[in-house]
C-alpha cells in the first residue's frame, strides 16, 4: 500500500506487521503502485508526473518523464500482462509507457480517470471516471493501443479506486457512496 504522507510503499503482512518494500525521495508522493511482470515495483509519483521503477538494489529509477504529455498530477498505474503500464491523471488522460520507458497518450477526454483495472486476460481495460460517474472499458491491442471505448458500469457515485479479482470481476471504491 502507499504511505503517501511518509512517502513509502508498504508490505503488510496477514498478521498486520508492515515493513517498507520501498522508500521514495523526499517531497515525493507515490500515488499508485502495480509490478512488472518480473516482480519489480513501480510506483507513480503523481504531484511532479514521473514513473518510477525500483531496481533490485531496492533504489529507484526514473522510467519516464509523464510531464511532456500532460500536466500532473498523475494518479493511478496498472500493468498489463506483456509490461505494457497504463498511468492516468488529472489531465483527462491514459498513457501507456512501454517496457523500454517510450510513453505515448492513448486515450483522452476522460473527465477525472481515476482506478484502472485490467481484466479479460489483458484484452480490457477498465478506467474509473469519477467525475463522469462511470466505468469506461477500451479494447487493448498488442502495442498497448486503445480502442472501442465504451461505457463499461453506469454507476450512482463517482468511482475512485479499482481492482479486478482473480475471477475478472472488477471492485470499485466510490466517493461519497
């Protein structure tokens, strides 16, 4: 989970003992986190729009620089199967950052993109937008293109945070509801 007032990512066990999986630099916010296919963490640092990688000496590098496609702040990250990272944010924006750090926008005009999950075995995904009071589903391709959007959810309040269950079925947090 994300300690976003001490700036660190924590690990906590069923027990409820928490030990920091990451620590990150001062006046640095990690808003979401999500894993590499290999196992390695990224954490997006909303507030100053960078995406972050931790490397196996536990440090943390620079994947890219979100603040050339749009202002921050950059709010929630979710990785498909194949490495490609979707970050999203204030800008009404889906950015996919590539395995190797290139970032493009690949979806626009979203009202306030909030949670993302991936289901479908990475052919969806589905990006909570708060302010419009739904759930917009799009058609991933290989290249991490965007296609077919569509009102996936209707929902009564605006959704924040999101997941997706083992089973495909996508949990939504919303706000007042």
């Amino acid at each position: 989970l994300c300690n976003w007032g001490a700036g660190e990512v924590l690990a906590v066990t069923p027990d409820g003992n928490a030990e920091v999986a990451a620590r990150l630099a001062p006046q640095t916010l990690p808003f979401s986190i999500d894993w590499l296919p290999d196992g390695r963490l990224l954490s997006i640092d909303g507030p100053r729009g960078l995406l972050l990688r931790q490397e196996a000496d536990g440090g943390l590098n620079t994947v890219t620089d979100l603040t050339t496609l749009g202002t921050p702040p950059y709010n929630e990250l979710v990785v498909a199967p194949n490495g490609n990272a979707y970050v999203n944010g204030g800008p009404g924006l889906v950015v996919c950052v590539l395995p190797d750090g290139g970032a493009r926008t690949v979806a626009d005009g979203l009202r306030w993109p909030n949670g993302m999950a991936i289901v479908d075995g990475g052919r969806t995904l589905v990006v909570a937008d708060s302010h419009a009071e739904h759930l917009v589903g799009f058609e991933v391709s290989d290249d991490g293109t965007l296609s077919d959007r569509r009102v996936w959810a209707e929902l009564e309040h605006a959704p924040d945070g999101i997941c997706a269950d083992a089973d495909g079925a996508v949990w939504v947090a919303s706000v007042p509801g």
